[in-house]
C-alpha cells in the first residue's frame, strides 16, 4: 500500500518514539531511497548526506552488491545461534579477516549488533579479566568528559554528558570522569601543554582511586559526539605508558572510528597505539545490517576463555547475514581504494572549508583527519566562547531545510563524516552550504533570513 508523505509522517507522529525528540516536534523528514551520498524522501526532495547517517555510510547509499550478498546468505542461511559450540562459516571468515587487519596482537573476535552492545561487552571483559586472575577489587573504569560510549548501563555511564545520566541514575558505580583532549580549548590546561596536563591529571587519579583498583581506561581515540575532538600526537602513546605501567587496560571504542573513516582500518593504527579491546561497530557493514566486533588481544582472550569461557553473549551473535555483509563491505572498501580516499578527499573537504569559511568571525577552528571533521562555532575568536545555540533555530537545521546537505549539531560545533566516496564537487557543495548560512549567523547565535 502506497502512502502519501503527509500520511507517512502522521503515521510516524502517532506511533514512533525518536531518540531526542520530544512529543511537540511535528517536523518529520522520512526518507525513502538512497544512492552513493545522495538521500530522497517522501516529497521527492534530495539531499546530499554529509554525517553518513551516524558516521557509518562508509561506501555510500543504494549498494546494489551488499543488497544481492544478504540475499544470497538469507536462501542459503538466515540465523543460527553462535552460542557454545555452534558457529557459521561467514562469522569465522569475517573474525580471521579482522584479525588480518586489526593490529597484531588482537586476533580473537566478539561479535554484538551494534557500538553500545560492544562497549557493555568490552567493560565486562575487562572486569572479568582482573577478576580471573584474582585482582578482584579491579572494578573501576577511567573515561573522559565529553565521551560517549553508546546508551548502555555500562557504556552509558561512561559516557560524559550529564544529559545521558539525568533521570537515569543511579549509574554504574566505580566511573572516574577525566579532562579530554581537546587543544582548542587552552583553557583546560590552564597555559600548560595539553598532554602534559593531561597525563599528570591520569597518574594522579590512578593515585588517587588506587592502581589495584582499576579495571581499565575507555576512550575515543577521537571523540566523535563531544565535537570531533582531536587529541595532540604525543597523546595516547603516553596514555598507553601509563596504563602499561599500572597493570591498567586500554580500550579503544573505535564505533566511530574504525574501517576507513580515519584513512586506516582502525585509528589504532592512526595514533600507533595497540590497546587491549577494541570496540566497532557502524563502519563494518556501513550500516547495511546492524552488527559490531570487539577485537581482543591474545592475552585478555587466553584469560576471558579458561574454565567456563566467558559468560555473556547476545541472540545475533555472528549473525550469518550480518557477517556475510560485513565482508562484502570490506571488500568494497580494500578494492575501491577508499582508505586512501578517505585521507585525499577529507583533505580537499577541509581546504573547501577553510577556503568557504575560514574569514567568518564565527568559525573558532576546522580540525579533521580523514573523513572526520568539525567546525567550531564561537561568539567571540578572541575568548573562544562558544556560540549561543537557539534550538528552534540550530544551524545544521537551517542548513538542511535550506540547502538540502545534512550535517550535525555536536557540542558547538558543526560535525562531518560524509561517506568515503564523496565526490570533489560534492565537497564544493557542502562547504558553500556551510557559508550561505554560517555568513547570515550572528555571534549571538542568531541567524539572519536569506
């Protein structure tokens, strides 16, 4: 039965629960086709998709050759469990191939469905580790302000946005939120090198809470939700030091970041850091069929399956579809080049951006590595005071009502993951979008009428 828009977005006001949108929002964009960067919904209208959905559309929309690998592993095998002894030949292809790429040591494989399954498997992991070998009181996880870690009990509080714990607590106890990484801001670091600062803070809150007590540290190697911060080189290196030092585990939640959106298969690799887990998820199928991956070293694994194995797992674990996909995504992602695309391409989109808005008074800095970028928004350049938002008047909400390109709103800054086949005129596109809105914005935070 074919509905008109009107009728599809009643439907969708009568029925449907969206993440953040409260119940007085009538506005509804549905979407109905895609094809490589390019969305079309209900009214026919198109749009030029610079997010990636949620940073995962990594070989673009409309895939013809994912659509007809589902369709080929649903008539041959739909589901079956992975529990106990049971698996599937796509599963145990698609770890054995993630285990190829994935730095050396993490060759085992945990599958979920998705970034906040993973993270609630890799806090688990972690705790039963130390747990396993007797350092039971090693219940504490380090994270950061800022982070996000997916909407969880154990990601959820993790993550560090009051928002996300508001009229959910109590959290989960033994969470220890520290400074992010994010050089813009000097304030921070009260004039002292950012790393530097950020290092002492570490160890002395490793101090202070106990090293014997601590499970591991979980972050972002870039904090994707928190504005696409970018943490100096020196960074994570001497994160890892620290951590290595104090018996403490790193793990990586590369949801965001993994397969190709940093111009690597994992951003691990980016900062030439190993950690002990790291979770993905978004990326590995492009959002074709949910899934998600923890990679885990050879020493957390040998610990996590002696006696009874590890004690926890979820209905689609290993889905065969899923997995099928994922491989396939894969393949398009290594044969179509687009780990070095997403390093050229993010390259051009950041030059078009700072060539389109880099004079505006409002634009405090444009960072991005690969196909990861972000413009932050200020009041004043000067103060670097962010600038006032209006939420019935947001800037990536003009720029999609009036241009019809599809950024996001993320902690003052206008954030971009487009997919990694985006197109040098599409970035001209995009970043003069930007400009026809971001030059009628005031420091105020108002925006003029075109």
């Amino acid at each position: 039965m074919s509905r008109t828009a009107d009728q599809l977005a009643a439907l969708d006001r009568a029925h449907i629960i969206h993440p953040y949108l409260p119940g007085s929002a009538t506005e509804r964009v549905v979407m109905t086709e895609g094809s490589g960067c390019r969305l079309t919904d209900s009214e026919g209208r198109s749009y030029l998709d610079a997010t990636g959905g949620l940073w995962l559309a990594q070989i673009g929309h409309g895939r013809t050759d994912l659509a007809d690998v589902a369709h080929e592993q649903m008539k041959k095998l739909e589901y079956f469990t992975s529990f106990w002894e049971f698996s599937n030949d796509r599963a145990i292809e698609l770890a054995a191939r993630l285990a190829e790429l994935a730095p050396d040591p993490l060759n085992h494989v945990y599958f979920t469905s998705g970034g906040s399954e993973g993270n609630e498997a890799a806090i688990k992991m972690a705790r039963y580790y130390h747990h396993r070998r007797g350092d039971t009181n090693r219940t504490w996880i380090l994270a950061r302000d800022k982070a996000y870690h997916g909407i969880g009990y154990g990601g959820g509080s993790a993550t560090g946005f009051p928002l996300y714990h508001d009229g959910f607590a109590p959290m989960m106890p033994h969470v220890s939120h520290l400074t992010p990484p994010w050089p813009y801001r000097t304030d921070l670091y009260g004039g002292e090198d950012p790393t530097d600062f950020l290092i002492r803070e570490l160890e002395g809150r490793i101090a202070e809470i106990g090293a014997e007590n601590i499970a591991a540290m979980i972050g972002e190697p870039i904090m994707g939700v928190g504005g696409m911060l970018v943490p100096p080189d020196d960074y994570w290196p001497r994160v890892r030091e620290v951590l290595d030092r104090h018996g403490i585990l790193l793990i990586f939640d590369e949801v965001v970041t993994a397969y190709g959106r940093v111009g690597e298969w994992f951003a691990a690799q980016h900062f030439g850091v190993t950690p002990d887990i790291i979770v993905t998820a978004k990326g590995i199928t492009s959002g074709y069929v949910p899934l998600g991956a923890l990679m885990v070293s050879d020493v957390v694994a040998e610990v996590l399956l002696r006696d009874h194995g590890f004690p926890m797992g979820y209905t689609y674990n290993g889905h065969p579809v899923a997995t099928a996909v994922a491989l396939a995504n894969l393949d398009v992602i290594e044969k179509e080049g687009l780990l070095g695309r997403a390093k050229t391409i993010g390259a051009t989109l950041h030059a078009e951006l700072e060539s389109q808005l880099g004079d505006l008074p409002i634009v405090g800095e444009i960072r991005s590595v690969g196909m990861m970028l972000a413009v932050e928004l200020v009041a004043d350049r000067t103060t670097r005071a962010p600038l006032p938002l209006h939420p019935d008047r947001m800037p990536h909400d003009v720029i999609r009502r009036e241009t019809g390109v599809i950024v996001r709103d993320s902690a003052h800054s206008l954030v971009l993951s487009p997919p990694l086949i985006m197109t040098e005129t599409e970035t001209k596109e995009v970043a003069s979008a930007l400009r026809g809105v971001l030059e009628r914005t005031e420091p105020t935070g108002e925006i003029r009428k075109a």
